[in-house]
C-alpha cells in the first residue's frame, strides 16, 4: 500500500479494506491448518492466571484463624456457622475480598493476561515481531509483579521507577534474592539437581529469554526487522512461527513455575484438574520433579 493519493479519506478507506482482507485471510488460513499448538502452548498459563484470581481459593486470614483455633478446641458447632458465612456476597464480605485480591495480586498480573491475550492476537495475524515484542513484555509484567507485591510501598509511591533506581537489571536481579524461588537456584531449567555451576537454571533461562527478545525491541539488525510496506504482506511463515511458540513454551514454563512457587497456598487450593492443566507447561518429566519438589 502507497499513502500518497490527493485525497486522503481514499487512503483511509484502502488501508482499513486492506486490514480487514488481512485479517480475514490469517483466521481463515490458521482454521483450515487447525493451528492449535500455539494456543495449547499458552494455555496453562491462561489458566493459571485465572485460577489463582479468583476469590474461592482464598481465605480472609482473620477466619483462618478463627477455623483453627475452632477445630483445636473442638467447638464444630462455631466452625460450622463459620464456615456457612463464607462467600455470603454481603456488601463486607465483598470488601474483604476486593481488600485480599489487592494484598495478594497487583495490577501486573492482570496485566499478564492482557498482554499473553495480545500475544496470542498477534500470532494468529502472523505479526511475528511484535509476538517477541510481547514476550518481552510478559517478562517485564511477570518481573514487576513479583517485585511489587512484595513492595508495595513502592508501587502506591508516586516517584518514579526511575528516581527508585528500578531498572530492568534491577527487578531480574531481585527474583535471584526472592526467598520463594531460592529453590530454584539449586536446580536444572528442567528442574533437576544442578550437577555443577555451569548448568543453565531457570534464571539464566531468564536472562535469555530477555536478551532474544530485546533483540526485537531495538531491531538493531535486518534479522529482527519486519520490513512489510502493506498489511497483505502479513502472512504464516513456518520457520518465524515455530521460533515464537518455541520462545512462548520457554516464557509459559518460566512463568508458571515462577508464579506457582510465589503463590504456593493459593494454588494448593486448586482442584486437580486445573492443577494438571498448568502444569501442562512443562514436559512429563519436568512435571514429575516440580511436582515432588513443591509437594503439589
């Protein structure tokens, strides 16, 4: 497409049909190849967001108090009143939830769903660069909720990223120190028991993951440039394909492990079923030794 008529109303109105055609034309070409290895890549992460989000896997603690000291002294009858007012959808009840979900989760996790959404947009429209753009950007939510929920000070505070001195580096590094992921600092990215130092980890798969995508931020080389002149020019190319669904399947086994171990007590609570849905993010093997290692 050329944007140089007299008039640009034609322009507007030749971009938008060429768009709409475009569009049109992946859908319909993903449909016809059944293209769902890329969403099924995805999806234990979509699941896990989900799940942990919602409010029938959490426990106001005050309760939780109350339930235990009821089943230490036998009292049933308290802990079956107890229990009953649970969820009532009264206008506290509610308040009590939307107070847990903010000490529990900040505004990145859901974040993290908009952005894997957006992912998943830009795949199936065949927009390669900006899949690996969004990747990096699901590090970056991924990283930030895990700072900031630990800091929330920080988060409500109205200086900058900047002036705190929060970079980047600044927010990889700390999930090195997080006492919930130390376990990590002792195994393989495929969580085995490190044999020696030079064995990769799920962090240097971090570090990875961030330097080859960033690669597609900057576009510093022909390599990781899109190079297109016209919407049409939007189509499924294999070998692209293949390196963003294997780079996704590297960030969704990042993530869900990085997430589960950083809301242990939340996803204990989840049914069986969706608890083997998420961990579909790593391989058989790798289910087995996460699954031992966080007793889950």
């Amino acid at each position: 497409m050329k944007i140089h008529s007299k008039r640009y109303s034609d322009d507007y109105n030749t971009y938008l049909n060429e768009l709409e055609a475009s569009i049109s034309k992946s859908i319909s070409a993903h449909k016809a190849a059944n293209s769902i290895s890329f969403f099924k890549s995805i999806y234990p992460l979509f699941v896990l967001l989900e799940t942990l989000s919602a409010f029938e896997y959490h426990i106001d603690p005050t309760r939780r108090l109350l339930i235990g000291e009821y089943l230490d002294s036998n009292e049933k009858d308290k802990l079956l009143k107890l229990v009953s007012s649970l969820n009532t959808g009264t206008d506290e009840e509610q308040l009590i939830q939307q107070a847990i979900r903010k000490e529990t989760f900040t505004p990145f996790f859901t974040e993290l769903y908009s952005d894997s959404m957006l992912l998943m947009n830009h795949y199936y429209l065949n927009n390669y660069r900006d899949c690996h753009i969004h990747i990096r950007n699901l590090i970056e939510d991924l990283l930030c909720h895990l700072y900031y929920k630990d800091h929330k000070e920080e988060f409500m505070s109205e200086e900058s990223e900047y002036s705190m001195n929060l970079s980047p580096q600044y927010f990889r590094d700390y999930v090195k120190r997080a006492s919930y992921l130390k376990e990590f600092e002792k195994l393989s990215d495929s969580f085995d028991k490190k044999a020696n130092h030079d064995v990769s980890t799920l962090f240097g798969k971090l570090e990875d993951l961030y330097a080859k995508t960033s690669s597609y931020v900057h576009a510093s080389k022909e390599t990781y440039m899109t190079r297109h002149s016209t919407n049409a020019e939007l189509i499924f190319e294999k070998q692209k394909a293949d390196l963003v669904e294997s780079t996704t399947r590297e960030f969704v086994k990042l993530s869900v492990a990085f997430l589960v171990a950083a809301h242990i007590d939340q996803f204990m609570r989840l049914n069986e079923y969706d608890k083997s849905i998420i961990l579909e993010a790593f391989d058989a093997a790798e289910k087995h030794r996460f699954r031992r290692i966080f007793n889950v």
